[in-house]
C-alpha cells in the first residue's frame, strides 16, 4: 500500500495540460511551481514563448512565485534570473530548507501571502514537490518531466520508484 503523502491530487502530461481555471474554481488563489523539468529543461536557461506567456497569462488569476532546490551559487543565479524575466518571485532552497522540509513551502506560502489551503504546487518529482507539499496541506499537481535527469543514481533510484508509485495509481 501506498502511503498517500505520495500521491499528487491530479496528474498531466505537461503544465500546458492543466486546467487551471478549474483551480481558479476551487478558490486556489496561489501557484508554486517547480523549475527545473517543470517550467523548463534542466540545462535551459530561459523559458519557452509558451511558457512565458503561460505564466503571464496566470499572473492575472493567481500569485506566483517559483521553488527550487539549489546546491551552487550559479543555480541560485540561473533560477532567479529565470524568476525575473517573468517577474516572478523566486524561493532558491539550499541545504537546510530544501524540499520536501517544510520550510522550503513556508517560505513560499509566506511571499504569497497564502495559506496551504489556497495554494497548488506544481512540479515534476514525487519525491520532493509532492510530497513537500502534501505535508503542509498544499493541493498538488504532478507534471511529467520534460527531460532527464543529470545525475545518474538520482535518475536510477528516485525515478524508478516514482515510476513505481504512478504505474499503482
């Protein structure tokens, strides 16, 4: 049995796949998104058209701010220039805060000015984004990853039991 801190409450193939007015609908007033594999490619440095106007288009229903986890100065730098070019507030996570610990969404929740109950994280990983999320309270939505993982055992061991969890749903 799966303990159900694992499950997202809905599943797309893509973040262009999800119905974000039905959010709008269920008084979600606030988006956390994952970057990397989420929004854009790992090794991308700025998001699609698409997803440019994506975000812009959901900045007039919801606040937003992006979450991710950073290891080196220059990931740091990377993720809040990718915030910046959509004017979107940026929650880097190192060591101590990283996701899945609940201060990473504390962090984020506090700069939306939203409680649990209003907010959607949005991400690509069971692990991390999902279960964060689901600790605090915080509705969630799995995305497929849009490309592979760089480390190798992360993607041997982490993606294999994720694909495990999403193959019994």
């Amino acid at each position: 049995m799966i303990s159900c801190i694992y499950l997202p409450n809905q599943r797309y193939p893509s973040v262009f796949d999800i119905p974000f007015e039905q959010l709008s609908k269920m008084r979600k007033r606030a988006i956390i998104f994952d970057i990397d594999n989420t929004l854009l490619l790992r090794n991308q440095d700025e998001l699609s058209p698409m997803m440019r106007e994506l975000i812009e288009e959901l900045k007039s229903r919801f606040r937003i701010c992006f979450l991710s986890n950073v290891i080196i100065e220059s990931k740091a730098k990377r993720a809040r220039n990718i915030g910046a070019s959509v004017n979107v507030p940026v929650i880097c996570c190192r060591f101590s805060d990283r996701k899945p610990k609940k201060e990473a969404y504390e962090k984020a929740l506090k700069e939306l000015k939203a409680r649990p109950d209003e907010a959607v994280m949005i991400g690509d990983q069971l692990f991390t984004d999902i279960v964060g999320a689901n600790r605090l309270g915080i509705y969630t939505t799995y995305v497929r990853p849009m490309g592979p993982d760089i480390w190798i055992s992360y993607l041997i061991f982490r993606r294999w039991r994720e694909k495990r969890i999403l193959r019994s749903l």
